[in-house]
C-alpha cells in the first residue's frame, strides 16, 4: 500500500482517538485535517483551505439553519409545545396509549416546525415523562416513546440534516424535503401502530387517561381548545414547508418566515418577554456555532483525506462488495448504522459521508432516494446506546425513579420500526422520488 494511502488510513485513525479522549469533534477535525493536510499537500494546503471554507460561510442556504434553530427553540421557551401536549392529549379521550400518541403527534407537529431534536425531547421529557408515569404507563414504552417521538425531527421537513444533505449532495433544498415528507410520515404512522397494538395486547402498559379528569372538560371546551391551540403552529408549518416545497420560497426566506411566525405565535399567547427571546437568541446562537464550526473544520479534514488518497481507498472497498448497487448501497447503510453507536449525525455527515458518496453519483441513482434513506439512517444514531443524543437528553431530564436500563428497553422497539422503515424506503424507491417528480422538482 503506498505511504499517503497509509497516512490516510492513520488520519481516520486520529480522527477516533481524539474524539475518544473527550476533545470537541471541531477541533479533532481541525487537528488532524492541518497536520495531516500538511503531510499531504505541503504548504500548498494554506492556499486550498480558504477557497472551501469561503464556500461554507457564504452558502446563502445555509442561512436557514439558525433561523429554522431559532423557530425551533422560540416554539419550546414559549411553551407551545406543552399546550399542544395538553390539548391532544385530552382530544384522544378515553382511547388506550391516547397520551402516547399525543407525544407522537406532538412530534411531527414540532418536527416540523424546527427539526431540533434536542428540544422536542427536553421538552416533552420535561412535561410528560412524569405524569404519563404517575398514569400508569410502562416507563419503558413512555421513555421509548418521547425519545423516538423526538428524533422525528430528523426526517419531517424541515430537518436540518435535510438541509445540510442537500449541500453535501448538491440537490436542492426543496426536492429533499419534498422526498422526506411520505418516508417521515409513514415512520410516524408505524409509531401510531405501534402504541395502538400495546394498548390492545398490553393495555395495562399504555392506559387511558382517567375518567375523572377527562369528565373536567366538554368536548365543546377541548374543539375550542384544538382550534386556539393546534391550528396557528400547523399553519405556520403548513405556510413555511408549502412555500419551499411548492416553489414560492428559497428556505432561508421560509425559515426567516417560520422565525418570524413563532415570535408571532409566542406574542399572541402573552409568553415573549425579554427572558425568553435573551434564551431563545443565546441558544439559537449557540446551537448555530457548534454546527457551522464542524462544517468550517470538515473542510480541511475532506480536503486532506482526498489529498491523500483517501477516496481510492474507499472505492476499492466498495468495488469488493458483491450484489451490485444494492449490496453497495446496503453496505453503506451498514456502514452508518454501525458509526450511529458512536458518533452523531453531523459527524457522519460530513466526515464519513462524503467518503462513500463518489460511488453512488457515479452510477446515476436518484441522490434524492439516497439522501432519504441516509437521513431515515441518521435518525436511529439519535436513539441507539450507548451515545443515542435522545437517550441522553432525555436522561438529563428524567424523573429519579426512571433508570438507564428502562430508556434503553424503551427505545429498542422504535429501533427496530425505524429499520424497517428504512427497509420499506429501500425496497420502494417512490415513496421518496414520486412527490418531488409530481411537484417537477
């Protein structure tokens, strides 16, 4: 093997050892991206390096991650989410697993209106976990669910993993989230299937809500209530993914719309004041920080593999592998449910990913399938142990009496709907590409 396929090979290396002593992932990128860059390109690589990163800073689409960050945040201060929590819930009535599929619903409903993981399971853990408990629900199935539930983000537009796949595979904005729609929904629709059967074989796990507190309330009050509370963030959501998917609007002007709109949503039910706009500003700022730090530094990291012949090697792996497209392209799958132990989605994104991704653009397959199938992968590192981000966020949150066994057991089933979820998407190609060719993206 030639000496820069070695150093390439070693670069992976240092990449994990850093990352496993506990050093950010920004600077481990930046650590082995220069030192190894350096190896490869020489001085040259001080020339290189300012072109991409002027690249990632003056993406005009990426303007929109810490605006649809910002909405996303505005929408958990505000405490919007706990009232649509609230409301769904008491709508699904007496029926077994109702506040389970609350969270469900409250899911998409957040999903898409931010596609921030971290804040739909802090905050559904926050107002859930412990009465869902208190009713009598498995806290196994009740922890599953909020997690799960939260990683739904992910996939229903507008997720930020779609926005920053379309950068990497250079589809546009619009045609992933357009692919992303019926793969998220069916993945929510499996979740519903999944609580409806335990309440009929397992009701004493998911039970219904009791009668007494569902007598405090007419159903005039909870249609009242449905139409204050539902109706204004699904229009939001309905104004902001229309607009993009439908042509009107770039997604950094929807996602300046959507920011703009839950700011509106928060003044409207008497909740913006200067505490939770100083929060909502600090933690959209933060959260935008550590994304476009990675992306800054992943630069120099891609370069610096290429330059080494990092790529070659990959390719030839790949060209090892038997049954085709197919058997590659289940490899790859393989590939990113493995590094989903270990590594979050934005690593994979742009460190791992673009190594794989020259095989597969090269044999003219649908990149919009693709992206899909890659994000609907992505999700399950949010829940599989031991680094599951939600298995943690919601941890940070739980009540005492809610162990880390009871999360892992809890999440393990969604695993395995979100797999086959995956399998369906793989097997079915159209429901990813049929949207986005009827609307002529």
């Amino acid at each position: 093997m030639p000496f820069t396929e070695i150093m390439a090979l070693s670069m992976i290396g240092a990449f994990f050892v850093l990352l496993i002593a506990g050093i950010p992932v920004a600077i481990c990128l930046a650590v082995t991206g220069f030192v190894f860059g350096y190896i490869g390109f020489g001085p040259a690589l001080f020339g290189l390096v300012p072109a991409r990163i002027f690249g990632v800073v003056t993406n005009y689409t990426l303007l929109a991650l810490p605006l649809f960050i910002f909405m996303g945040i505005m929408l958990e201060k505000s405490k919007i989410a706990e009232d649509l929590l609230e409301v769904i819930g008491l709508a699904m009535g007496g029926l077994r697993g109702g506040m389970a599929l609350a969270i469900i619903i409250v899911g998409v409903l957040m999903g898409a209106a931010s596609g921030v993981v971290g804040a739909t399971v802090v905050t559904v853990g926050l107002i859930a976990l412990g009465p869902i408990i208190n009713r009598g629900y498995d806290k196994g199935v009740a922890c599953g669910v909020i997690c799960a539930s939260g990683t739904l983000g992910q996939i229903i537009p507008p997720s930020l993993v779609l926005i920053l796949l379309a950068d990497i595979l250079g589809e546009s904005v619009g045609t992933l989230f357009a692919a992303a729609l019926i793969p998220g929904l069916m993945l929510a629709s499996l979740f519903v299937l999944y609580v409806l059967i335990l309440g009929v074989f397992s009701a004493d796990k998911v039970p219904a809500i009791p009668l007494l507190e569902r007598e405090q309330y007419t159903r005039r009050d909870v249609a009242l209530k449905l139409l204050k509370v539902v109706c204004p963030p699904i229009l939001l959501i309905v104004l902001v993914l229309g607009s993009i998917i439908g042509g009107v609007a770039a997604p950094t002007e929807a996602a300046s719309m959507g920011a703009l709109g839950s700011l509106l949503l928060a003044l409207f039910t008497g909740r913006l004041n200067g505490k939770v706009l100083g929060e909502t500003v600090r933690g959209a700022f933060v959260t935008s920080a550590m994304v476009f730090m990675i992306l800054i530094f992943a630069q120099p990291f891609g370069l610096a593999f290429r330059g080494l012949g990092g790529e070659s090697i990959v390719q030839d792996a790949f060209s090892l592998v038997p049954g085709g497209l197919n058997g590659q392209l289940l490899f790859l799958m393989l590939i990113l449910f493995i590094l989903g132990f270990f590594l979050e989605w934005i690593e994979i994104s742009y460190i791992a990913l673009p190594l794989f991704l020259p095989v597969f653009m090269q044999s003219g397959v649908d990149m919009a399938w693709i992206a899909i199938l890659v994000a609907m992968n992505l999700q399950t590192s949010f829940l599989t142990p031991p680094f599951g981000w939600a298995l943690f966020f919601l941890k940070g949150v739980a009540p005492p009496a809610v162990s880390t066994m009871d999360i892992y057991r809890g999440v393990l089933p969604f695993i395995g709907l979100q797999l086959i979820a995956l399998l369906l998407v793989f097997q079915f190609p159209a429901m990813a590409t049929w949207l986005p060719q009827q609307l002529g993206w």
